[in-house]
C-alpha cells in the first residue's frame, strides 16, 4: 500500500459557529454556566482555608468578604447560571441516558423521561431540605 502525501481537506470553522443557530447558542450558553459553578467551588474552598487557617477571626473575615457588594452580585449571578444549568442538564438527561423497564434483553420499553426528571428534581429537593436542616440545627 501507498503512503500518500496528501494533505486532508480540514473545513474551516469560524469562531462564531455557536451563533448560527438557536440551539447552539442555548447550549453554550450551558456550558458557561458550568465556569460558575467551578468558581463557587473554589470560593467555598477558599472561606474552608480562611476558616482553618484563622479560627478565631474567620467568622470575621468571612463575613466582611461575603457582605462586599462585588461578592453579593457575583453569588446572584452565579445562583442564577446554577439554576439554568440544572434546569438544562435535568432536561437533557434523560434523552442521553436510557434506562430499561426491564433488564430482560427482549424487553425495550424505557422509563419515561417525564418520571426521570421528576426522580432527579425529587432527590433536589430531598438534598436540599437535608443540608438545610442541618445548617438549621447546626448552631
């Protein structure tokens, strides 16, 4: 067999090919938001560090940093991207993941998407209510 030296034809692709359609701007815009949610990550990380580092002024510094306007916008602003990000990614879900009613290999019928996003919006809300409570009791 040949070696060839031909070059593959690769099509450019613009910059902005997110923009042509709706659908593809929707979901980038869904994975920007995933960025928020590294960056409330790294800010809880960063109060945990405070906290360790500094005992006894944590409560202190923690609050002052947390009461800054700049951190009150970004926190809003992150809130929100979160949400989108869990309204998309609970939407979309179900359409890349297949579960089966049955395990038997003749049985094709699946759970239906509606049950799966109201499954995963279910164990939301119980999470939510467990780290509540315990923020609740915890003082």
């Amino acid at each position: 067999m040949e070696e060839s030296h031909r070059k593959p034809y690769i099509r450019p692709v613009p910059k902005t090919w997110w923009l042509k359609r709706k659908e593809y701007a929707l979901y980038m815009v869904r994975e920007l938001t995933a960025v928020f949610s590294l960056l409330v990550v790294i800010e809880i990380f960063a109060m945990i560090c405070i906290a360790v580092i500094t005992p006894e002024s944590a409560q202190d510094i923690i609050g002052s940093i947390l009461q800054h306007p700049a951190a009150i916008a970004f926190n809003i602003v992150a809130l929100i991207a979160v949400i989108y990000h869990t309204i998309t990614w609970y939407n979309i879900m179900p359409i890349g993941i297949r579960i089966f009613k049955s395990r038997a290999p003749e049985q094709t019928a699946m759970i239906p998407r509606w049950l799966m996003t109201a499954g995963m919006w279910g164990v939301t809300a119980v999470a939510t209510a467990i780290v509540m409570l315990a923020l609740y009791f915890a003082e």
